[in-house]
C-alpha cells in the first residue's frame, strides 16, 4: 500500500514524524513550492528564496536517502497553486492508500490539511511535530486555572524535562534565570569575528533568479544572499557560534550597534525553524560548550531559555490563545503603518537603521524588533494587526506561530497582559543606553520638548497619558505614572502637543 507523505517547507528534517515508517520502495514524498504559501503575506523576497532553496536541497537529500520525491516548483507550468491542489494532482497520478502528514505549524494551515480526508476521501494521518518538547496537550495543562502565564515558570518546567543544566532537582549556578547580567551595552570591535556566509550554489542561483522575476515588487532585496541552505551548512553556523560568538552571547545579547547588526547572536532562528537544525540538539551543544569551560553560564542559560523557554512558550501560547488572538487590540489602535517601515527613510536613526538591515538581511535581533520597531509602533498607536503582518512579512524566521504572540502579544501588549506583565515601551534613553544609534541621529535623546528631542520621549509620555485608565493598576508602571504625576501641569501639555504634532505629520 503506497502513501503519499506530505512534507512542508518548516519541515526539513529528515527525522520528522510524517518520514517515521516510510516505504522507500513504494512511499512518495511530496514537496510543494505554491503560491498559496509564497503570497498570503508580501514575504520579504530573501525568505522566499531561502525556503524555496533549503526545500529543493532537501528534496536532493532525500533522493540520496532513497526515497521517491515528487517536487514542484513554483514556475512549473502545472503549478496547481496550493497544497490541496498539489495533492490532488498527485493523487491522480499515483493513486495512494492514503496520505500522511506531520501536523501543521499555523492556524490556516492546520484547517487546509484537516480538509483533505473530505476531499479525496482518502484517511489522512496527520502526525504531531515531535521537534517541540511540549505538546498542544502539555501546555494546555500547564496554562489550565493558572491567573498568570508567566514564562519563567513555564521556562523552569522545561529545564526539569529536559535536564538541561540541572543538577538533580536544582538548577545549575543556584538560580534558573541569569537574565540581570545579560543587558550590557556593546562596543564596536573590529577583531570580532565573522559569522559564516554561504556562496550560493547553481540550485540556489536559480531560485534567487526565479524570486526575482516572480516577485519583483516584494519588501527587500536578494543581494549578497549568503544564507545556509542544507543542514550541512547550518551545521557550519552552529559551530561558529558556539566557538565564536557564544562566549560574549549573554552579556550583549540586548546591545546594537550602527554597524554591527549580529554582534554576537546565533543567527540559528532561520534553521531551527525550517527543520534544517534541531533545537534540543543545539541546546544540548550550548550546555556542553558551559560544561567543557567555553562559555560562560550565563551566556549558556541565557540561550538555551530563549529555546526552550521563550520559543516553546511562544508556540504553546499560540494554539492555546486560539486563531481570533490576531484580532486582539487592548488599545484601541488604529494607525495605519508608516511607509517608513518598508523604505528605513526617516530621521530617527535607530529606525532606519533597523529597517535597512531590515531590508538587507531580512534579520533583526530581538532587542531591534522590540525596542525599535516594535516600541515605536506601540508608542505611535499603530494598528497592531498590521504591526504582526510587517513582522511577519519581513523576516526570514518568521512563522505566524512564533511571530504572532511575540508582536500582539508581547511587543504590542494587544492582548492587555495575557502574555505579559507590562507593555514593553521606553523612551529615547533606552535606545541611547543600549545602542550607539542615537549618537548618529539628528535627534536628542536627552531633550524632551526642543526642536531636536527624540521623538520617542514625548511618544513614550503620551502613551502613558492617553492609556492610563487601562494601565494605571499595573504595578510595574507605578514608578513611571509617578513620574508623571509629578511633572508641572505645563509640561505635560507641552509633551503631549509635542506627540501630537508628530502624530499628526506621520498621518
């Protein structure tokens, strides 16, 4: 009895469920570029091409394995446009007993592959993604009854299921969290090393050329394409930041800089996500790079919780918060997007620097996307829906199930504290604190009221201002609402003009 096994471009890994037990004699994989998938969002055009060029490596992979694959790509003239329509002519053509699938990673995708038994009536296995350490289940039952889902606590349920850097009950170093000591700024270094870029090869020249010509009006650029497509090169960029970057990973993991955008961070998102690296492995790399004496603790810590705690977590919020959390809007926002964010041309310097990068490598760290872009567009009221569709359009890790909750959830607060305690927005200090952006901006970060004050002072006061009937019982804002309390009746008109007037222009 032949199957037809179906194999998503966020599933690249040869232990993925949907392959356990396969026939490579009568068994046929099936891998499908569709436009469905290329265009429910304007992806940025280096994501299309890195997926589309890690799936057709992986197909190659999975020839040498032995296995009979099926592939379309995204030119061929048959192209039916969309999984249901890609199985449909395979089933045609080779008349399966049935079908199997790993279970999908997004909503819309979830309710595509349940049709499908309807739709051929054909049984459908539709596996669970094993390369999560937390089930659907798992953290239903952790987040059932609870008044706070806090994260530590989930990151610490992690840590004792996966004995990573646990002596017998206790954590290791005595404490679970070392974050306090990783929000050191960072300075430029020239004899930092340089994290690893992949020539492209013939298969990959041809995606990037087909990109081009398909997608010529999507956000970025495909210039200096230099990512790693097979789990071979992504191996490559494991083993460099263990040995290269790991060391000073934690101290700066929070620090920018003008003309260093990666500085010391891992650059693994794009693969772990994809399936070209498995993400308890590579924890387990890190904790042993702690163990052998090449990395501090907390760098190690610091890591592994944005794994298995920060990323599961992000995972288990978004099926457990349900497909109508997009529509989650505590604020009341409704600003349309500023044009800035798909050009990087504005003034304030720490935006377009993030958006160009932006634009350049379809990357930014988490500081960058929180504090810059994400901090700006809570602080503008911009509609937070539109906020998660640019995140998730412009980035090449990003996927609705980790982006989602990272930007209604934690960068916009649209869900008014289900995930988080407090909304993440700072003013013009933070960013002058932790980057060297502000040096280069012909805004002052330190003036709240003249000609040259940052934009974000008198933002970050007014957001305050205009939402503190829904924020003021939030005791991690006590501090700041005291700030304000005590400011004179005239300087708080003036700041709130200020951002009016800004708002205003931005309009």
């Amino acid at each position: 009895m032949s199957r037809l096994i179906l194999i998503l471009g966020d599933q690249l890994s040869h232990t993925i469920s949907s392959l356990e037990g396969a026939d490579t004699a009568l068994d046929t994989i099936l891998l499908c570029e569709v436009m469905a998938e290329a265009t429910y969002v304007g992806h940025h055009k280096k994501k299309i091409a890195f997926i589309f060029s890690a799936m057709r490596h992986f197909a190659f992979e999975l020839r040498d394995a032995g296995y009979r694959v099926r592939y379309t790509r995204i030119d061929d003239e048959c192209n039916a446009g969309s999984f249901t329509g890609e199985i449909a002519r395979a089933i045609a053509e080779l008349s399966p007993s049935g079908i199997c699938v790993t279970q999908a990673g997004e909503w819309r995708v979830k309710s595509e592959l349940e049709a499908l038994a309807a739709a051929f009536d054909l049984p459908v296995d539709i596996r669970p993604d094993r390369r999560f350490l937390a089930t659907h289940e798992e953290f239903q039952r952790w987040a059932e009854g609870r008044k706070s889902l806090t994260m530590e606590y989930f990151y610490r349920e992690m840590r004792r299921k996966t004995r990573l850097l646990m002596q017998g009950d206790e954590p290791v170093g005595g404490r679970w969290n070392f974050d306090a000591e990783n929000r050191n700024p960072a300075k430029p270094d020239l004899l930092r090393p340089r994290h690893p870029v992949f020539e492209p090869d013939e298969v990959t020249r041809e995606v990037i050329d087909t990109v081009a010509r398909m997608f010529p009006n999507n956000f970025g650029t495909l210039k200096n394409f230099g990512f790693a497509v097979t789990h071979k090169e992504a191996e490559r960029v494991l083993a460099s930041f263990i040995d290269d970057f790991l060391p000073n990973f934690g101290a700066t993991q929070d620090a920018m800089l003008q003309d260093d955008p990666f500085l010391n961070h891992s650059l693994l998102s794009f693969y772990i996500n994809c399936g070209l690296l498995d993400a308890l492995e590579v924890c387990q790399r890190v904790e042993r790079a702690y163990l052998d004496g090449g990395a501090p603790l907390n760098a190690a810590e610091g890591f592994i919780r944005q794994i298995i705690g920060w990323r599961e977590y992000m995972r288990g919020i978004y099926w457990f918060a349900g497909p109508d959390y997009v529509d989650s809007n505590f604020f009341g926002n409704d600003r349309p997007l500023p044009g800035f964010y798909w050009s990087g041309k504005t003034h304030m310097n720490c935006m377009a620097t993030v958006i160009t990068e932006t634009i350049e490598h379809a990357y930014a760290h988490h500081i960058q996307r929180l504090m810059i872009t994400g901090n700006f567009a809570l602080l503008a009221g911009i509609d937070p829906k539109a906020v998660h569709q640019w995140y998730l359009e412009v980035y090449a890790d990003a996927y609705e199930w980790v982006e989602l909750p990272n930007v209604i959830g934690m960068s916009q607060f649209a869900d008014g504290g289900f995930l988080g305690t407090k909304p993440y927005a700072a003013s013009g200090n933070y960013i002058n604190r932790m980057s060297d952006y502000c040096g280069a901006c012909r805004y002052d970060p330190k003036e709240r009221l003249g000609e040259k004050a940052c934009p974000f002072n008198a933002l970050y006061w007014d957001f305050l201002a205009r939402n503190r009937d829904r924020l003021k019982s939030n005791h991690r804002l006590a501090q700041p609402y005291a700030t304000w309390a005590r400011m004179s009746e005239d300087i708080r008109h003036d700041l709130r003009a200020k951002a009016a007037a800004f708002l205003r222009r931005l309009d």
